[in-house]
C-alpha cells in the first residue's frame, strides 16, 4: 500500500530563516516546498498598489477578486497576480509590513488557508509560515516552531537585504522586526503562537547547515512513525 504523504509544518518570527532552512529541506526529502509568507505580501503588494493598506473593508472586499496564483517554474515558487509575475517586488522592505497588515484580515487568512490546503493536497509538503501548525496543517507529520533571537535575525535580515542590492539601517530592519513580531502575535485571527505539538528549534546560535541537518533527523523520525 502507498504510504500517505507527508506534511511538515515550519512557523516561527519574521527573519528566523524559515523559507532558507524549509527549502533545503523540502529538497532533501524530494518535497513540495511551499512559502506562505508570500501568498501574504503579494495580497500586501495589490493593496500598497491601490493605496488601501490600513482599509480592512477594502481589504476583505479585494482579496474575494484578486486573481493571485502560486506557480513553479523550473522548481521555484513564483507568486502572480493576474499576469504579472510579482517574486521580486513581494520583497521590498516596504511590502513586509503591508503583508503582516492585510494578514490580519480574516477574510485574507480563510482564502489564503483555502489556498494552501488545495496546493498541498496528496504531496508531500513543507510549508512555512505563521499558522501551519495551529491553523493550515493541524495534523501535519511534524510541527516545528523555530525561532531566533531579534538581534540575530535583523543581523541576518541586514545581510540578506545586502546581498539583493537593498541595503538598510541595523536599527530600522530590527525595529521593523520587533514591530511586525508584534503585530503577527498580536492579532485576533490565528496570531502567530507554537502549535502545542511542536518541536521548539532555536537556530541563534547554529549555522544553516547544522539547522538543516537537525531538522531534518526530526522530519524522517516523524515520517517513519507516521
Ligand atoms: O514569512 P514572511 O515574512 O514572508 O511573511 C510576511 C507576513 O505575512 C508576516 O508578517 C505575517 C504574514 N503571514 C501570516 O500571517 N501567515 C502565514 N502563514 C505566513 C505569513
């Protein structure tokens, strides 16, 4: 009989490296990777662009019509929205907070939820985000909640900002950070919090590699057990 996929459910803070580390793992299990956080920003982005960030009822109103779609082209997530391929703008500085915004609207979290749970389906999974565990994947194969301290990840936000051609202050990327740590846990609709089931993974003071490596022990002890 055909085993039945498998799910892993990564959430964490902003800047704790959930997209690099669910990444390569998804790739060391022959996995589905799938980065919620940009469905977020690109329903961030289309608001940014209609000057309706802080609208809610704008919100809750355009997130019923956006024509957004999660595409993989040649392996890489690519997020749309109508024709327009829009994975490099969903990175701007600015759209991180526009997305913890508009993700605050339930009516942005159900249709996004909808989403994810019919791009996943019969696949073996790794998703990251916020609420995998708690909301999206409740009975994912494994859950891990991996965090960092704030300091470590501006420190690595600073650096990866850099690397894209998009320098900013130390200061600026750690307070952005502390502010939307804020918000995300805050929020009245699944805000970001452990699922009671998973695996705390603090990675301040590990390499990517080494992260990798743990989480990965982790995900094929769960797997064989599921
Ligand atoms: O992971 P990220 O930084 O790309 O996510 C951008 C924002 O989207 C984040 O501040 C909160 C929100 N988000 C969410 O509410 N639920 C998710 N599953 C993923 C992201």
């Amino acid at each position: 009989m055909q085993n039945k996929p498998f799910s892993i459910a990564i959430d964490g803070p902003a800047g704790a490296g959930k997209s690099t580390m669910a990444k390569a793992l998804a790739k060391s299990l022959d996995a589905m990777y799938l980065d919620t956080g940009a469905m977020y920003r690109a329903i961030g982005l289309y608001m940014l662009r209609r000057d309706a960030v802080n609208n809610a009822a704008a919100i809750a109103k355009a997130v019923e019509d956006v024509d957004i779609a999660v595409r993989y082209i040649d392996g890489a997530q690519h997020l749309f929205l109508g024709d327009e391929d829009v994975s490099q703008a969903i990175r701007e500085p600015e759209v991180s907070m526009a997305a913890s915004t508009v993700s605050a609207v339930p009516e942005v979290r159900e249709r996004m939820v909808a989403l994810q749970r019919g791009i996943a389906e019969g696949q073996n999974v790794v998703m990251d985000g916020r609420d995998i565990g708690t909301k999206v994947l409740p009975n994912a194969t494994l859950k891990i909640y991996l965090t960092a301290s704030a300091e470590e990840r501006a420190r690595r936000r600073c650096r990866e900002l850099e690397e894209k051609g998009m320098p900013e202050s130390y200061e600026k990327v750690l307070q952005d950070m502390i502010r939307r740590d804020y918000q995300d846990t805050h929020r009245a609709a699944s805000p970001l919090q452990p699922a009671e089931d998973s695996v705390h993974v603090d990675s301040s003071n590990m390499t990517i590699d080494e992260t990798v490596a743990l989480m990965r022990r982790l995900a094929i002890e769960a797997i064989e057990k599921r």
